[in-house]
C-alpha cells in the first residue's frame, strides 16, 4: 500500500514525498506569485463552489488585481465571486465587472412584491421602515433609516437574496448618533480588530479624523482587508477608508499577530463578546450571555430565530482566546406563530431563493420543529436549504433528512465567504477527524496529496511550511504546528476540498 507524504522542506516549497518519493510534482515557488498562477488558483476555487460558474467567468489578472467579466446567474453568485478571490494569496484587489442574469417574465411589481415579502420574513430588517423601489431589469433601490451601518448592510444582502435582483442601489440612511471624540472611536476599533480572530491586526494603523477611521499598514490577504473595514464600523464613525491599508503576500510571518495570542483571561473574553454582540444586528436585540471559564464559553439566553443563535455562537467562536463553544440559547417567541404560517413563509422564502431550483423538498412544522425530506443535488443545496430556514422567527430547529444526489459533493464553513447567512452545521471541532463522502475510490492518494499542498500553498491564512500531510486511502493526517484555532481549521477544510473523504487532523496550536 503507497502512502503520500507532502513534507515541509527548508526552502519554503512543498514537494511530494512518500513511501517513495517523486519529482513530478511541484507548486508555485513560494518567491513570485505571477499573475497567471494567482488566475489558476482563483479558477480551481470557483470550480469547487457551487455557485460561482467557472464556465461563464472570465479572468486576468495584473500585478494582484483581479478583473472579473461574463455573466453569472444571480446577484449572490456575483458577490460570492468577489469573496472567494480575496481568500487567495497575492491578491491584492477584485474589479468586479459581472453582469447578472436577468430573470424572465418578472416585472419590476413582482421584485418589489417578493423584496418586501423578504423584509417581511426576515429578524433583522422587518423592525425597520423601509422602501422598497424596482426597475426593470432587477435594479433594486431601497430608502429608509436604521441605527447602525452593519443594519444598512444586512439590508442589501437580505435584498440580494431574492431571485431577479440584479443590483441593489441602497440609499438607506443611518441615524447619526451623538458625535463621539476621534480618541475613543480609534481606541475602540483598535480594540475590535485585536480580538477578532479574523484579522491578524499588529501592522494596522487607525486613525481617526472627524468620524472617518482611517486604516494603513499590511495585512496578508484582501479578505482580512474586508473584514478590517468591517470592523472599524463602530458606534461613532462616519466612513471608513482603507486605501492605505496594503495586502502583502509575504505577510505570514509573528508580526502580523503581534500579542493576538497571548493569554486572555475569562472576564476579558466574556466582555470581548458583548461587544461584539452590541455591533451584530442578529444578536443585539436579544439577551444573551456568554459564561467563560478557562477559555470555554457557554452562551444563555432567549431568541426567536436559529440564525440569531447561530451569530451568537459563530460570534463567540471568532473571539481570540476561545477554546470552545457550548450552545444553550433557547429559541423562544413572546407570541409563538402558528405551524402552518411557519410552513408558509417556509414555502414563501424557498420559491423566492435565487440559489435553489427544485420542486423535491418536502417539509412539515410541528411545533416549531420543521422536519425537512426529499431529494437535493448537492450539499450545497443541502446546506443552503436549511439556512434559509434558519432565518424564519419562531422555527425552533431543523431536522434535514434531505438526501443529496451529488454523493461527491462537499460543502465546508469559511467565514470569509458564508457572509451574513452562516454555516447551518456550526464550525469543524478543531480536534476531531473530519469526513465527507466524495470523491469515492476515483481519485489517487497521490491526487489528492498534490491538491492539498497546492490548496495549502494558495491559502494566505494557512503557513503550509510548516504542515505535514500524509494521505494513505484518503484519509489526510495534517501534523505540525499552527499559530491559532483558525490557521488549524482552515488547513482541514483545505484538505476536505481538495478531495480527502477524511481529515485526521494533528495540528498543535503553538502556545
């Protein structure tokens, strides 16, 4: 029986070792990242997602810029595109020129109906007043006020999940609050990008100058660039701008995370997540509360909806120095809603998805409990099915029998391209084996020990110099050292994208 070793060597390149070792295998050298390599590993992304086209996307690239053309089917498709570029290394910046697919047959009264009817369904925006104009061709404007920035947002991608949008114009204005001093609004985002385990933060600058945050420095990949800007959307700031701010793929190395890691006690981890709780519009409206005791969270409380108890959760879990999760928030209405009228908006959210087009799911609600059965191509599909679900105030949980045609698909969390509408299956435990079933007996170990190192190797959260992957009837065993949960559980799903139907993951996280 041959196994596959991908060894760490001293000069940084992966090579494919084993049993018996090979020469024919080899990655991009670790000292240039061309163009044309970055398009290739941006191509095998989009061949992996279920809802990018590859065949319908045309890319180049120039100096890290990514310019994308064609025609995708829907406007989540378009988004998503952009997403799963910024995860990949060396690029710097994505000039999204997609078009979307305009639906047949549905007239600007029919979107603005179907718009309305999703911001009636959804937790976070039927709180807010807030109109709702079309045109043809699936242009979408929206007008209204909300209190927070993250609010205005959620807004267009509540409306960007609705089958015939196109485009979304949101003029939605936010409620100016009193204006804060520039000090403490830079003190407090500061404070937000050192414990959000998504960005390692220690070479960005803040400044601020009349309500406008201004972030410099490096960073080493656009999506932690993204979620920066994210995080500087705090109570008090005006406009965030991060021109100055740098993606530099030969930022992996300790001064990047500066003390990220270093020893967090329990009181500041419990405070780190109220506020971010105060900042999430799925979670701040409710009362939830995290328990800490050495690094492990235990979250109470009450919400109507299984999307604000998956935030609470995710939340939590993206917080530096959290070791675990322990889930006992009950999903609980102050007026419970009928099972049937649970069914319908079910029925209602599902015909207007722009991702599912099937007539073979079944669903039933007793209780609260919507039981799901029938047939989905992919676990995609599957996936997708039950968040929408999770999305509608008063289902209490989700039992998904659906059984999935593609039995070679795979599905796996990432937290910078799941967006707003989370991952239904939580995060991978960081310390348990993975599996999936795909790919059956039909791909070689040797195949998919050269796509792991390669996935490995694209990855700009992942320090694949110093990972080890032995894969043997694939089955992958990653042993080596990482520097935090999450370099751990990226370089798992990596793996499980690449084509193993198990993970055995050894990884320590340096202390």
């Amino acid at each position: 029986m041959k196994s596959y070793l991908i060894e760490k060597l001293r000069t940084g390149i992966p090579v494919l070792a084993a049993c018996l070792t090979f020469s024919g295998f080899q990655v991009v050298g670790a000292e240039k990242l061309d163009d044309n390599s970055i398009a290739f590993a941006i191509e095998d992304e989009y061949m992996f997602d279920e809802t990018v086209p590859l065949s319908d996307v045309d890319m180049r690239v120039k100096d890290g810029i990514v310019y994308l053309d064609g025609i995708v089917p829907n406007l989540l498709a378009r988004n998503r595109a952009i997403r799963i570029a910024e995860t990949v290394k060396g690029v710097r910046s994505v000039i999204n020129n997609l078009e979307v697919q305009r639906v047949d047959g549905l007239s600007a009264n029919e979107l603005r109906r179907d718009v309305e009817i999703a911001f009636s369904l959804d937790p976070v925006v039927e709180r807010y007043e807030i109109t709702v104009e079309t045109e043809d061709m699936g242009l979408v404007s929206l007008k209204g006020y909300v209190d927070s920035w993250q609010e205005k947002e959620f807004a267009t991608a509540v409306a960007s999940s609705v089958r015939g949008v196109t485009a979304v114009t949101n003029n939605i204005e936010v409620v100016p609050h009193p204006t804060r001093p520039d000090d403490e609004i830079a003190v407090e985002v500061r404070k937000r990008l050192e414990w959000d385990a998504l960005v390692d933060h220690s070479l960005i600058g803040v400044d601020v100058d009349r309500g406008t945050v201004k972030l410099s420095g490096v960073v080493g990949s656009l999506a932690e660039k993204s979620q920066a800007r994210m995080d500087a959307w705090i109570t008090g700031t005006r406009n965030v701008d991060a021109a100055d701010l740098e993606v530099q793929s030969w930022a992996r190395d300790e001064d990047l995370r500066g003390d990220k890691y270093v020893h967090r006690t329990d009181d500041e981890i419990n405070q780190a997540i109220l506020d971010a709780y105060s900042f999430d519009p799925r979670v701040f409206s409710y009362d939830v509360t995290p328990y800490v005791t050495d690094g492990w969270v235990t979250l109470r409380g009450k919400v109507d909806n299984l999307r604000a108890k998956a935030a609470a959760v995710n939340i939590a879990n993206h917080t530096v120095g959290v070791t675990g999760v322990t889930d006992r928030i009950k999903i609980r209405l102050d007026t419970p809603t009928a099972d049937e009228a649970l069914e319908n908006s079910i029925k209602t959210k599902l015909d207007h998805d722009p991702l599912l087009f099937t007539n073979d799911v079944h669903f039933s609600v007793t209780d609260g409990v919507a039981r799901l059965s029938g047939v989905v191509d992919s676990q995609f599909d599957k996936a997708r099915t039950e968040v929408i679900i999770n999305g509608i105030a008063g289902i209490k949980s989700v039992k998904n029998f659906l059984r999935v045609a593609d039995t070679e698909s795979v599905v796996v969390y990432d937290p910078y391209i799941w967006d707003h509408n989370l991952f239904p299956w939580n995060d991978f435990p960081v310390n348990h084996s993975y599996e999936a079933d795909i790919y059956g007996s039909n791909i070689t170990d040797k195949q998919i020990a050269k796509d792991i190192a390669e996935k490995l190797y694209w990855s700009p959260f992942v320090d694949h110099e110093e990972i080890t992957v032995l894969v043997e009837d694939g089955v992958a065993t990653l042993v080596g050292e990482v520097q935090s949960k999450k370099e751990k559980r990226m370089a798992a799903e990596k793996a499980i994208l690449a084509g193993a139907k198990e993970v055995q993951n050894n990884l320590i996280i340096e202390s």
